[in-house]
C-alpha cells in the first residue's frame, strides 16, 4: 500500500509564468503522498500547451510510474522542466493520466482562486 490518493481539487487552481496564465481549471486533482506536499495535477485540454516544450528529462517513482517533463517557454525565458506528467501511470493512481503537475518556484506560481 502506497498511502497515495488522488481526489478533486477544491476550487478553481491557476498556474502562471512569465506574466501568462498557463492552465485555469476547476477539474484539477490533488494528490496526496506521505511525507510529501500535496501536487494539484491539471487536465491537460485545460493547459496553454503552445506554451509547454518536451524535454528528455525523466524520473522513475516506483509508485506513480515514469514521468516526463516539459519546460515552460515565455517571452522573456524558458523554465526548464517545470512540469511533469506519468502517461502511463501505476494503477494506484490512474486518475493522474492526463494531467500535468507544475514547479511551484520564482519564476511559476500555482495557486488556488
């Protein structure tokens, strides 16, 4: 047992970077992982993808699975891999797929509305 769970997020959730608003969306879910802060994951028809580029960076969780990462391009700068997602994650946590998670950082700000 992973202790891991996923449930919708309350409320509308905003990601922005860059003076742009990157993903607006009250279909967001909330993951919860022990010893972790929880990571609102954003349905990805929800997310300004045009301002999203694919990396090569890849971690391994071996309770959500592989994840891939993308950086975020703005006028000024490019955030590198500043946001993640698991295509195919583990069973446990089935509902993420489709989502992406965001680096709350500087330079890009994730915020309940």
């Amino acid at each position: 047992m992973t202790g891991i769970s996923v449930r919708k997020a309350e409320g509308t959730w905003s990601v922005r970077a860059g003076g742009a608003v990157l993903v607006e969306s009250s279909d967001a879910l909330e993951l919860e992982e022990p010893g972790h802060a929880p990571v609102i994951y954003f349905p990805r028809e929800d997310i300004a993808m045009a301002f999203l580029e694919p990396t090569d960076h890849a971690t391994h969780c071996p309770h959500k699975g592989d994840a891939g990462y993308f950086s975020i391009v703005t006028k000024s700068k490019t955030i590198p891999n500043a946001a993640w997602c698991y295509e195919d994650p583990k069973e446990a946590v089935a509902a993420i797929r489709g989502h992406l998670a965001f680096y709350n950082s500087d330079d890009v700000t994730v915020e309940q509305l």
